[in-house]
C-alpha cells in the first residue's frame, strides 16, 4: 500500500502556485511558529514562550500561526479559487475572529501578504512581501503595547517585543535588519508607563524603509457562502 505523505506548507505551497517565501521556510523549518513543545506546554508555559519570542510576533496583536493542516482546510473550505473568483491564497496565520493572514499574488506578479476577512465583502494585499509583512507587525508592535498591557507589565511588553526583534533580525534583509536596530537604538517612548517601546517619529523612520506600495483591494465570498457555487 503506497503511504501518502503528510501535508507540509512546500507541498501547500505548490498547490496553491505560490511560492513560499525563503524566509517563512526557514522560520517554519528552525520551529519559529511552534506553540511550545504541545497544547498541554504551552498553557503551562504561555508567559514564558511569549515574553521570548515564542512564536514570532508573539507581540503582535491578534495573530495566532497555524499548521499545515488548519491552512489546507482553509484554502479548501472558504480561500479556494473555485469559490473566490480565481484568486489564490496560501494561509500562515487567523486572527481570534477566524480571519486569515495569507500570502497571495499580486498584480505585478509578486507575492504579497495581508489579512483577509471572514465577514467583510473586501480586503487588500496589505503589504509587498512576507518580510514587509513582519517588519510592518513589528513597528506597529513597537508603538503600541497597549494590547499586551492585559497579562503584562509595561516593561514586560517590551521585552516581549525586544525578544521578537533579536530572534526575527538575522531571518530579514540587512536593509530591514538595520530599520529593526532603529527602534531598540532609537528615541525611546517617555517614560515605564507608556504603552509604548518607541516614539511615533521612530516608528514612521522604520517604516519609511519599505517600498512604497499601494495596497490592492479585491472582492471576498464570505466562508458560508462558499461551495454554494
């Protein structure tokens, strides 16, 4: 009996016909995106795992990875280009609410990543490319702790952040490498109450170094209404 082999997001990949960023395999092969060891570490150890960067953008507001099997069941339950006007869709992450942060092609032939919505008619390839995609989380990350403030001090919030920026840097371009030293190195926000790492002027400095990128909107079926068609 022939043994089938189990999903991985290169073989999603290449079902989908988008290609896997460089830098999301090696994240994915180096277990960057793990929740701990299994369900039962991770809830034992959640602080811990998050104040360390465990997973990347630990920091980032409303962000959860997902595995191989829960993108292939997106993609073929709801981000299929049968249902979604032939457009394509590699999921890597949801929000808590089931939306989907996905790579997907763009008009000029790359690949961009951005958030689809569950529940809206329209979303939008955010951003030029994955590694534009977590420098951008990152920086808003940077400016704005306020999310993290629930189950952390504020100086716990931005070791959470530091933490993701020091493990996440030697993945990145050295151009995005260098715009990352510039929120630890930068102006630094007022004072140990701030729900914030950084200045907004810091903020907007790093994030003048990506390319400037027109986001595109594009039509979305809503997950009930798919395979109605």
């Amino acid at each position: 009996m022939t043994q089938v082999a189990e999903p991985t997001f290169e073989t999603l990949s290449a079902q989908c016909g988008i290609t896997l960023p460089p830098i999301l395999g090696r994240l994915l092969d180096d277990g960057k995106t793990d929740y701990g060891r299994d369900q039962a570490d991770w809830k034992l150890n959640w602080r811990d795992y998050t104040l360390n960067a465990q997973p990347i953008l630990s920091c980032v507001y409303d962000l959860e990875w997902i595995s191989v099997d829960k993108a292939l069941q997106i993609v073929e339950n709801w981000l299929n280009p049968t249902f979604q006007n032939g457009r394509r869709f590699l999921p890597f992450a949801i929000s808590g609410a089931g939306d989907a942060y996905c790579l997907m092609p763009m008009a000029n032939g790359g690949i961009g990543a951005g958030l689809v919505w569950h529940d809206k008619a329209q979303s939008a390839v955010e951003m030029p490319s994955f590694e534009s995609f977590i420098f951008s989380k990152l920086v808003e990350s940077a400016a704005d702790l306020e999310h993290l403030l629930d189950d952390f001090t504020p100086d716990e919030a931005r070791r959470s952040v530091i933490a993701n920026i020091e493990v996440i840097t030697p993945y990145l371009p050295r151009d995005l490498r260098d715009g990352l030293q510039i929120l630890i190195s930068g102006d630094l926000a007022g004072d140990e109450s701030d729900p914030s790492l950084i200045t907004v002027e810091t903020a907007e400095t790093a994030l003048s170094l990506l390319p400037a990128f027109e986001k595109e909107y594009f039509s979305v079926v809503p997950r009930w209404e798919c395979g109605r068609r």
